[in-house]
C-alpha cells in the first residue's frame, strides 16, 4: 500500500472513528444530519413564535429526513397537556399541541419513528403524559460528590456557576425532554442548608436559564432547619411566624430569579435530618407551611415518606404509621413522594402499603435509577421491569385495578397535581451513567414517567436502536438479556424475598453476617433475614410484625397465607422452615441454591451473548461492558457463595450436586 493510500485510508476510514471516540457521550440521540438534497425538498413550516417551538422545528430541519412538517399550536386543545397530535400522509405531517414544549415532545417522537425505521406515511399519534410532573432527583452534593452515585462527580459545576456553563448542561437537558421528563431536583435530600443562600440561587438561576428552553423546572431539595442555620433564627418551628416568614421571603427571593422555580423536596425526621417534629409539629405542619409560602408562586412541595427509626415497629410499617393519621391534613400544592417499596430500593420489595391508603392526598412513585442496591454502575441491570412491577401491582385500594399507577397519576382520585420521581443515575462520566447500560434506565424511567403502559420490551427495543443499531441479531438478544437482567440480579443476591443483606454502609457485595456491636439494629442484616436453624425470613403475618394488615384484601390474605404468599416474596412475609416444600417441590434451602446459581448462570450467559455480538459495536462500548460483564460474573459467584455459606451455617443441609460448588 502506497504511503498516499495509507493517507487517504486514515483520513476516510479512521479519522470519523477517532471523533467518536467517547462512544458513550451521545446516549441514545445519535441522530443522522440530513443531507443538503432533502433539505431543499422539504419544508418545516412552524406556525408558532414560542422559542421552545422554534427549537423543535430547528431539531427537525436538522434530522427529520421524511416529508414536509408543519407545527401547530393550539391551545383549545387543553386535553393533551404537554403532550401532541401527530397526523400524515405521504406528502405532509402535521403536528399540533397545546403547549410549545408539546412540539418539541412530538419532534423527538417524529425522530423516535425515524430512527426505529418505522412507516410514518399514515401517522395517527395522540400521546398525552400520564404524570404532569416527570422529575429526576439528583442526590448531588455541593462539593460535587454524589450520594450513591457512581458515575463520577456531579454535573454541576457549582465553583464556575453562574458566569461558566458547560456545554453538558444543555446536552442533559435536550436527553430529557427527548423522554419527556420536565423537572429537576438539583441537590440531595440529605440538603446542605447552603443551596437556599443567595450565593447559590444565582447559581441555581444559571442552569434554570438552560434547563427552561428544554421545558425543564427546576427544583431543591430544602434543609428543613435553613431559617435557623442560614440566618440564626431561635430555631425552625413551623407554627412560629417569624420560621414562616422566614420562607415566605426566601421562596420570594428564588422567585425573583427564577419565575418558573418548581418547588421544594423534603425529607425530613428521617435519618437524623431536621423536620417538624423537633418542634412537636406533625409531618404535615412542615410540609404545609412550605405550601403556603410556594402557593402564590404555583410552586409544589414533595413531602418524603420515608421515615423509620429503630424501635420495637417493623420498619416496613413506619411509613404508612405516621402518613395515614393524617391524610386530609395536606394542602393541595403538598404531594406524597413514597418510594416503590416499604424498605429501601431493594432488588425486588412488595409495593409500599401506603400507595391508595390516603385517598385525600396527592401520592407519587420514587424510584431509584441509580444503583444503590443492584451492583453500583458496575452490573448490568435493566430496571424498566423493575418499575413496572410496582407501577402494575394492584392495591385494590378502590376494589380491583386500582395499581400504583393509578392511584398516582390521578385517574382514581383527582388531585391538583401529578407526579413521579427518580434517583438519577447521572454523573460526570463521559458516558453519563458509568455502565452503557445505565443510560437504558434513564430513557426507561423517562418513557414510563409519559406513558406507563408501555412494556419493558418496547422500551429496550427503542432504545437498543437508537443507542446501538437497529440489526435484529444484535436487537433481539441484547433486548432478551436486558428483560432477564434485574431476575438475574435478583436471584445472586437476594431471590425469594430476601432483603438487605449488603454490606454495611456502601451497600456493594454481601455481609448477611454483619453484626456492628453498638450499631442500629434496624441497619443489621439479622434484622432482615432472620436466619436460624428454624428456617428463614421475616415474619410479617398476623402473628408476626402484622405488617400485611397494611395491604387492603385479598392481598392481606394471599400475602399472610404461606401456601398463598408469591414464592418470589415468601421470605419478606414468612419465616420459613428450611424443609418447607416449595412448588418446584424442593426444599427451601434446595430451592435457595437453586436461585442463587441460575444467578450466576445467567450472568455466564450475558458474557457469551455480548462477546458473540462484538461485530455490532464500536469497539470502546464493545470492550468496556465486557469488561462489566466479568466483575458482574466475579461478584455474582462472591454473593452465591457468601451467602449459601453463610445460610448453611444455619440450615445444616448440603448443596445439592448439581449446583456449582462454592469456591
Ligand atoms: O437508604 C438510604 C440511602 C441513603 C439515602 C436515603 C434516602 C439520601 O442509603 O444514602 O439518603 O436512603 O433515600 O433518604
């Protein structure tokens, strides 16, 4: 080959690779720019002045490579909300909404359908959101660390904010309303006093400023002691006028700044954080004196439920304890946010009992993306089953069907507002998320957040074109391995309703053993488990802690009932004996072997897939989930035999034969 060859092959052939070397950074918005001949063909026509509407109608003339588009804004249309009518025929789309962030959702939907390679010569869309608030929590801290994050340090540049804006800032923006998601919470709930200080508010104006033209609000979380702690008030008891006008002043202040500001997330009286009952105030003093304050504004307070502290209570039955008592006591700008299960993100719980159990208050889902609990950003677990199981469990709250879906987004009982939440996933790391297929959860929580009956498997699939290929020998094993990924999570480290048994503190492998003399009881994994020679489990039935009182029949039933119980739950509910004889007619212990095994077997099974399907990927992503895959395989084997070992100290029976010897 001639030098001159070698030059050109460089150039042509290397040089276009070498430019996306960070293979990661674009997610799933790897839009193709349309060619000069099809612009000249085709005509997006915008009959809006808004600049949210001219920003879609600039993100189709750069890649919508189909017929002409008109968009149109009409605001009878109230019905939609945010959400868009998409009609065509072979020479002409038209795409109509009520809001001007409803164009740009339905521009990304246009370049959705064109990625997947979709027929859009007879369009007949009408999406409108199920949620009116799809909002991610970030857990970031102001020194730019990130409460379980591990994806690297925050986004935010707090030290170059307001006068720096990374081009990210932007970026993130346009990946979220490209799922639709709306809304932000900038800083962790466990909330650094300092966010409210009009040092930072400027800050917070700053990337209010970008987050707007993408149709985001931003909120903060609020340290319930700030009146005390940013300007030495005696204390922060709600009841007190000078506390209360205290936030009305500084909720005035952010205001000024920021005119669209959402409103504030708290937690509070949980895990040693200030709240109203310092004061002998009650949860709902708390919240609503921050309504009041925000009220004027339009502004919302997202009121946490999760609150449990050691005593002689099943700390899965706090929530519920505390909450219940006083529904009715809310404001109607003060929504619930309740995480999917009574404990903690755990890779499968039941769905928390208060969801449908205070039908006079405003109720809504948090979710965490992030990996607290299911392998950091280090193993490959695809949560949209995970969220489904939850959003599709039935409370029978309001007889049957009422799911958690419904009892959130309104269509059982109306609320002023709907909502629902994640713990996000996002952080510093040129591929946002540390794991490639973290960002698979982001776009999930996203597209359920608008529309949560959709599947599992329609989102993989969408997303594994955009981010990946369209190839349906790369589509069709990927999506299989992404559907199997959160059971095969479950089954190494905690099947059949097991539950926090992670290391203390970080969380990340194994110690059912754990035992911290002087430690919270409720922070030890015995806690949880409950092994002894008997058998295993908690026992949460009538006889037990009674925690299933707390689920409206027949669920109370089915769950109290052992032979009734789901087998995947079993060991949340019941204490059972090690001999119990479970439906595949093993034992219990046999049966726990099983699952922990077939764990590990599957992740075998995801290596060989992703290693059989090297010709599809560029070669970074290809060689930086290989290399996920085998901790993920190292750390599935360490959970199965730490735990089995751990287990038959109690049970006194063997592995059986057939199951891979721990090593
Ligand atoms: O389980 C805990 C996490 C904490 C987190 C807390 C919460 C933000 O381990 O890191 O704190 O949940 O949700 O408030």
């Amino acid at each position: 080959m001639s030098p001159i060859t070698r030059y050109f092959l460089y150039v042509t052939l290397l040089l276009p690779f070498l430019g996306h070397a960070e293979n990661g950074s674009q997610l799933w918005l790897r839009y193709v720019p349309v060619e000069k001949s099809v612009v000249n063909k085709r005509t997006i026509d915008l009959r809006a002045t808004h600049a949210m509407a001219q920003l879609a109608q600039k993100e189709l003339e750069n890649y919508w490579a189909g017929q002409s588009v008109v968009l149109k804004l009409d605001k009878k249309l109230t019905r939609l909300k945010e959400g868009y009518v998409i009609k065509g025929n072979i020479s002409r789309i038209e795409l109509v909404a009520a809001e001007p962030v409803g164009l740009l959702y339905g521009a990304y939907h246009l370049l959705r359908l064109q990625e997947m390679g979709e027929d859009i010569n007879h369009l007949q869309v009408e999406e409108i959101p199920d949620y009116d608030i799809r909002i991610l929590n970030h857990w970031d801290n102001l020194d730019r660390t990130v409460e379980r994050g591990y994806a690297g340090y925050s986004l935010w540049k707090w030290e170059e904010l307001p006068h720096q804006l990374s081009p990210r800032y932007e970026q993130y923006a346009r990946a979220n309303a490209s799922i639709g998601i709306n809304a932000t919470v900038l800083n962790n709930v466990n909330a650094s006093p300092e966010i409210l200080t009009s040092h930072y508010i400027v800050k917070v104006k700053a990337l209010a400023d970008v987050f707007r033209k993408y149709g985001i609000r931003v909120y903060l979380s609020a340290n319930f002691s700030s009146p005390a702690l940013l300007d030495g008030l005696a204390d922060s008891d709600p009841s007190r006028k000078e506390v209360q006008d205290w936030w009305n002043t500084k909720v005035k202040e952010i205001y000024q700044h920021i005119p669209d500001f959402g409103g504030f997330l708290v937690k509070a009286n949980s895990e040693g954080q200030p709240g109203p009952q310092d004061y002998g105030r009650t949860h709902a003093d708390g919240a609503n004196m921050l309504a009041d304050a925000l009220k004027p504004y339009g502004g919302v307070v997202m009121w946490r439920a999760f609150v449990y502290n050691p005593s002689e209570e099943d700390r899965a039955k706090q929530a519920y304890q505390e909450f219940v008592p006083l529904d009715g006591e809310f404001r109607d700008n003060v929504i619930i946010q309740i995480k999917n299960g009574p404990i903690d993100f755990q890779p499968r719980e039941p769905f928390t009992p208060l969801f449908g159990a205070m039908q006079h208050t405003a109720q809504m889902i948090e979710f965490q993306i992030t990996q607290e609990y299911l392998g950091f950003s280090n193993h490959l677990a695809y949560l949209a089953p995970l969220f489904k199981e939850t959003l599709d469990a039935d409370t029978y709250s309001a007889g049957e069907g009422s799911t958690v879906a419904r009892v959130t987004d309104g269509s059982i009982w109306r609320h002023k507002k709907t909502a629902i939440s994640a713990v996000a996933n996002i952080g510093e790391d040129t591929n946002w998320t540390g794991h490639h297929f973290g960002q698979a959860n982001w776009y999930a929580f996203g597209r359920l957040a608008w529309n949560h009956a959709l599947s599992s498997e329609e989102i993989a699939r969408e997303w594994i074109h955009m981010t990946f290929t369209g190839d349906a020998d790369f589509v069709k094993p990927i999506q299989q391995m992404m559907i199997d990924s959160r059971e095969a999570v479950v089954d190494y480290m905690m099947p059949l309703g097991l539950h926090h048994i992670f290391a203390f503190d970080h969380h990340y492998g194994p110690e059912p053993w754990g035992d911290r003399k002087g430690g919270r009881p409720d922070w030890m994994p015995w806690y949880y488990h409950n092994a002894d020679t008997a058998g295993l489990g908690f026992d949460r039935t009538t006889t037990g802690s009674n925690a299933v009182s707390q689920y409206s029949e027949p669920l109370r039933s089915i769950f109290n009932t052992i032979e009734t119980c789901p087998e995947n739950l079993l060991l949340w509910f019941h204490h059972v004996p090690w001999t119990h004889s479970m439906k595949s007619g093993r034992t219990l212990w046999d049966e726990l072997c099983f699952h922990y095994d077939r764990g590990v077997q599957e992740v075998r099974g995801f290596q060989k897939i992703w290693d059989k399907l090297e010709p599809y990927v560029d070669e970074q992503r290809f060689s930086e989930v290989q290399s996920k895959l085998k901790v993920q395989a190292k750390d599935a084997v360490w959970w199965k035999d730490a735990c089995l070992l751990y287990f038959q100290t109690f049970s006194n029976m063997p592995i059986p034969y057939e199951i891979e010897r721990p090593i």
